[in-house]
C-alpha cells in the first residue's frame, strides 16, 4: 500500500468518504460504489468497498459509540464530519488498521474535505476512543434488552428486529443479524458443471474454486476475481438462495417462457441455460438501462434470450406456458449484500411493495396460459410479501394452486410444508429467498 498517499487522506478512504455522503443523499450503496470507485486499482477498490459497506451496516453500532464519545447530539454534526468519524472508528474497531493511522487518515481526510475548523473535533474524539477501547456502556444488555441491544450493536431498524422476533427464537434472530453484518463471499453457478461434482476447480493459473456444501453447481471463489471466474468457465455470479429459486422452477420448464422482472439478470441467465429447450425465451424488465446490461451476458454464454423492454403490470405479449415472476420486495433476505437497504426500508415501504406484487401477480394471472406454471418468488424474508401474498393470490384465482416441485438440486428442509421454497440465511449462511410454484388449471 502507498503510504504517503493514503496519508495525504486520497485513495480508498476519501472514495469511501464521497460513496457514503452520495448514500446519504439518498444514492444507492452500489450506484454511488460503483462511480466513486471505479478509478481505484484493485486492492484499493477493495478497502474503499469494506470502509464503505461497513460503515454502512454498523452504522447504529458506530453512532451508539460516538454518541458517547462526543460532547454534543450526532444531530448536531456537520453530515460530512458524522461520516468521517464513522470512517474513522469503523477502522478502528473491525480493521486491522492501527488506532493512531485511522486517526490520522480520518483527521487529514477532513482537512481536505471539510476545512482545517473541525479537525481537532475528530482528533480529540478517536483518539479518545483509542485510549478508552470500546464503550460497551453505549448499548443495552444483551439478556435484559434484546431488542434493544440486535438494533444498536447489531446495526438494524429496531422495528425490524421486532417483527423477527415475534417470529422466530432470539437465537435464530442473532444468527440473521450476524449473517447481515457480514459481507458475503462470492459464489457462482456453473451452468455446464457436473452437478455432483463436490471437487475443487481450477479452470486457470489464478483461480480456484470450492463447492458450496449442500448446494449442487454451486461454488464459492477462493482466489481469483469474479471477472476472471467468467471469462474462464460458462457461468453465473449467484448466490445459493437466488439459484435455488432457478432450481425450484424444475426441470419441466415449457416455452414461451417470460421472466418478467428480469434484470440484472442472474436468474434470467441460469433458467435459460437450464431449459435450453423451452423456446421462446423473453427476459422482460421496465428498465432499459439494467437490461441492456444482460447483453453481453447473453452473448457470451450463447443463450437464446429474448429482451423486451415492458412494465410486468401490462406485459406486451399473447401468453406464456411458464413465468418467473421475481417481485421487487423490501430485500430484507438480502441485506448482507446490500448495505443501506436496512435503513431504506420502513412500515410505508413495505405495504408500497406488497401492493405492487399483488398488481404484478393479477397480471401475471391473466398471462398465463391453461396449464401453464406462475413461480412467484421474492428476496424477503417477510410473510406479507411470500406466504401471506400467495395465499391472497390463491384467493383471488380459484384456477391456480400450488403445485409442489418435484426432485431437484435444493435441500429438502429448504421445502416447506405448502412445497413453498424458503432459503432462511441463518441456517445456511446464505441470501434469503422465497419462491411459490402455482400452477394454472
């Protein structure tokens, strides 16, 4: 690492400085991630990428300790300084970064950005917490408080915690939030593998990959870059919960085929690999910007696909045999992956999305054909979204009902009672996912 430009406060951390005032201003992580870091080699990519999503997803851990560290209300601090701070602290508590460099880093960081005014706020508050350690006085008691304690140290929305917690064991809560907590490794889908192979792969000098445990064509890369893993084999970056939605579509997937919120497309590509036969196949989306990023995709891996610009609400074609309708949702299955949806999504956002599902689901009901499979599934983990909306749904069409899948690649304890796919992240230190297959009489 370059010293002297880290310690001029360019580079990774003021690219993860500029990514969090941009997510702050209501950006997207992955938008803002994307542009701010795009000038940085590799390795610095990678720093900017971890101060900044995880400064991101302990933010409630970060603000909880500053809030004791500071003489004044975090609401009272100039955006710009709160988020150096974090910067700052973030280092110091989950990096091996050395406490007087994440002060110093942080402290030229701010004189650059900021003005020379604030810099001795900064310095005397990390280095406080450098001599002090950690304040575990800044969150409730983990037995007394539980609640309280998986929405400050565990960094998410205390009315989520309670909803997961009316639902499922304390234990299982705590797993999820540290699943959450957690960037996820990279996984892929071989799309021409063996699927039984369990066998380490190395297609090239460079890259190895490991299989994923329990979840058939998948693997998980251990060296190497994503983008050299698919320019050396057919395949997709996926995680296990959103390939077991592909698998749990099955094998008798009959064409025309529509995916119907295709992009970006992870799904889209392995469906059509899998069921090479089932022709046509049209990849629909509402936005031209992130299907047109499905083109090369397509053409590299030589797949059949169809792309069609449309709103899932009103889709220009006839009918289909077979629809995989992945709804937008709130994406609390997948929070690990990204950062800032934990602090987007609210009560008002998720009856916004369960509206639109069911409209998304009406439609979809009259697309398809006599005979014909709708597979609905979301990345939620919440049952207004999954079970309870297809229940809805079945209410309102007596001419569907579930259809449970027959033997494929998921586990058979990802397969509930109704034949509903529910991939739970704890269990499986995976995304979340949910999918329901209904078939129309």
């Amino acid at each position: 690492m370059n010293q002297e430009r880290e310690g001029s406060g360019e580079g990774p951390r003021l690219a993860a400085f500029h990514t969090l005032c941009d997510v702050d201003r209501g950006e997207f992580a992955d938008h803002a991630a994307s542009r701010r870091l795009s000038g940085l080699q590799p390795d610095d990519r990678g720093l900017a990428l971890e101060l900044a999503y995880g400064s991101i997803r302990l933010r409630s851990r970060l603000d909880a300790e500053l809030g004791l560290l500071l003489d004044r209300p975090i609401r009272r601090l100039d955006p710009r300084v709160l988020q150096w701070l974090r910067l700052g602290l973030y280092q110091m508590r989950e990096t091996r970064v050395p406490d007087h460099a994440a002060v110093d880093q942080t402290v030229e960081g701010l004189k650059r950005t900021v003005g020379p005014k604030v810099s001795g706020l900064a310095n005397a508050v990390l280095r406080r917490a450098a001599r002090e350690g950690p304040q575990a006085t800044a969150f409730p008691d983990a037995d007394a408080d539980p609640e309280g304690y998986l929405a400050t140290w565990g960094s998410h929305p205390r009315w989520l915690i309670h909803r997961w917690l009316s639902r499922w064991p304390l234990a299982s809560v705590r797993r999820l939030v540290e699943n959450d907590n957690r960037a996820p490794p990279v996984t892929v889908r071989l799309l021409d593998a063996d699927a039984d192979s369990d066998d380490d792969l190395t297609p090239i000098a460079g890259v190895r990959l490991v299989a994923e445990p329990g979840w058939k064509s998948m693997f998980r890369v251990r060296e190497g870059r994503p983008e050299q893993v698919l320019g050396s084999l057919p395949c997709v970056v996926q995680d296990p919960a959103a390939s077991a939605v592909v698998d749990y579509v099955g094998d008798g997937c009959m064409g025309p085929v529509l995916d119907a919120c295709a992009a970006p497309g992870g799904k889209t590509l392995a469906l059509a690999s899998r069921a090479r036969g089932a022709r046509p196949f049209v990849a629909a989306d509402l936005s031209g910007r992130r299907l047109d990023r499905l083109r090369e995709p397509v053409a590299r891996l030589g797949l059949d696909i169809h792309l069609l610009r449309a709103d899932a609400r009103a889709p220009a074609i006839a009918g289909a045999r077979t629809v995989l309708l992945d709804a937008p949702c709130t994406g609390t299955g997948v929070l690990r992956r990204r950062p800032d949806a934990r602090w987007r999504v609210d009560q008002e956002r998720l009856d916004s999305v369960v509206a639109l599902q069911r409209e998304l689901l009406d439609a979809m009901a009259v697309l398809v054909e006599p005979g014909g499979l709708l597979v609905y599934a979301t990345c939620s983990l919440e049952p207004e979204e999954n079970e309870e909306q297809v229940e809805s749904f079945l209410a309102r069409h007596g001419d569907f009902g579930r259809e449970p899948p027959g033997p494929m690649w998921v586990p058979d304890e990802a397969i509930d009672e109704n034949g509903d796919l529910r991939v739970l992240p704890w269990k499986w230190d995976t995304d979340g996912a949910f999918a329901s297959r209904l078939r129309r009489s």
